[in-house]
C-alpha cells in the first residue's frame, strides 16, 4: 500500500506568505517609527552632554586665548581632547590639549566641521568679536577660525538634525549656553543631511541678518528658519 506524501500544498503556502506580508505590514513601519524615536532621543541625551562638557570646559579655564583668567568654551575638537586648543583670537593654536577630555572621544571624527551620531549630525558655533556664529575648522578645532575671546567665554550654540529625514530621524534640534535643549518639527525647512542644514541664526528671535549669538534664542516661538522651537522637557 503507498503511502501519502506529506507536505503543504500550493493553497497553504500561500496563506502563510500573505499572513507573513501581513505582520510585516504592520511590524516594520513600527520598528522605523522605533528606531526615529530612539535617534531622537539620544540627539537631546547628546546635547545635553554636550552642554554640561561646555560648562566643565568654561569652568576649568582650559581654553583662555585672552589670558585674562575667565575659561571659554570650545568646539568639538577641543572638548574632545583630539586637538590643542586656542591660544589667540586669530586663528592661532597652542600646544596644549584638554586632558582628560570633557568630551567622548567619540566627537574627535569631525568631517567638514561637523559630527554624525546616531543618525543626527552635530554642529557647534562659537562667536567672533561681533558675537556671530563661526563654525569650527572642517577637521576639528579653532585653527584658522577668528574666535571672539571675550564673547566665547558666556556663549556658544550647537544644532543637531537628520542625517538622513524621514530615515533617522524627523526633528531638529537646538542647545547653547543656556542649557535648555529646543526643539522644531523640521517640516519647513526640512534640515536633512548635509544637503539642507541650519543656518547660525535659524533659532533666534528677530528679522534675518540681524541677530547675533547674544541674542534671544526662539523658546516656543517662530525661529528665523520659520520652525517653531519648543522647550525639550
């Protein structure tokens, strides 16, 4: 006597391939709405390290250009350990390096001025003797970069935004001497990558051009960006 041939048929396979597309319908746009959530999350958790590294930088006095005894706060390059720090307002480097680093070494990879993090690019400013922005060099550090040594020591500011929108991540954010991390939907400028980043100005109050570092950041208001930034809780 035969005996039958075990097996699934034609019908059954594709039953479990359509509950398969199924859950996959519904499991990955959770998994990417997951993973955007949790890129967004460590941007605020880094710019509030980055914050509190400014504040051991400034406090230290471990960058003073001026010699006049007042720390000032540095770029990346600089908190992390990875060059030596200013030692003039013109662009001038000295010898010295912050050690130990108030900075993970992690913000030392800095490519054209500035650093990717989980999925979130990173850029600091520092201000000139006219207190507008100036972006670190494109490898890292203040050579060549005309800091204000006087503005530098009471501000700075850093933006964080998608490296790629949509993908890793949907907002922008915003952090200076303040300490308060702000926050926009990115749904105007739509910040993304490298391609379209913040300008200096784009979180703080007033008409463009004509703000400086020192003035009023945009808190639960319309940027000069148009973005609306909010206050992280």
């Amino acid at each position: 006597m035969k005996t039958r041939e075990q097996g699934f048929t034609l019908i059954e396979l594709m039953i479990v391939v359509a509950i398969i597309a199924i859950i996959a319908s519904i499991a990955i746009p959770n998994l990417l709405s997951a993973r955007l959530n949790a890129n967004e999350s460590a941007a605020i958790a880094t710019l509030k390290n980055i914050s509190s590294s400014q504040a051991q930088c400034q406090a230290s006095g471990a960058i003073d250009a001026n010699n006049n005894g007042a720390g000032e706060y540095g770029y990346f390059g600089e908190l992390s350990g990875a060059v030596v720090v200013r030692n003039d307002e013109s662009g001038g480097v000295g010898s010295d390096l912050i050690s130990p680093a108030v900075l993970s070494g992690a913000f030392s990879n800095v490519t054209a001025a500035r650093v990717l993090r989980s999925g979130y690019w990173f850029q600091m400013y520092l201000p000139d003797a006219a207190a507008d922005g100036l972006a670190e060099a494109a490898t890292g550090g203040a050579s060549g970069v005309s800091v204000g040594a006087a503005n530098a020591e009471v501000l700075w500011m850093c933006y964080a935004w998608p490296a790629s929108r949509g993908n890793t991540g949907n907002s922008a954010f915003f952090v200076n001497q303040s300490g308060d991390v702000l926050k926009a939907r990115n749904t105007i400028m739509s910040y993304d990558g490298t391609t379209t980043t913040p300008v200096p100005m784009a979180a703080f109050l007033g008409t463009v051009g004509s703000p400086t570092m020192s003035s009023k950041i945009a808190t639960n208001a319309a940027g000069q960006d148009g973005e609306t930034w909010t206050v992280v809780n």
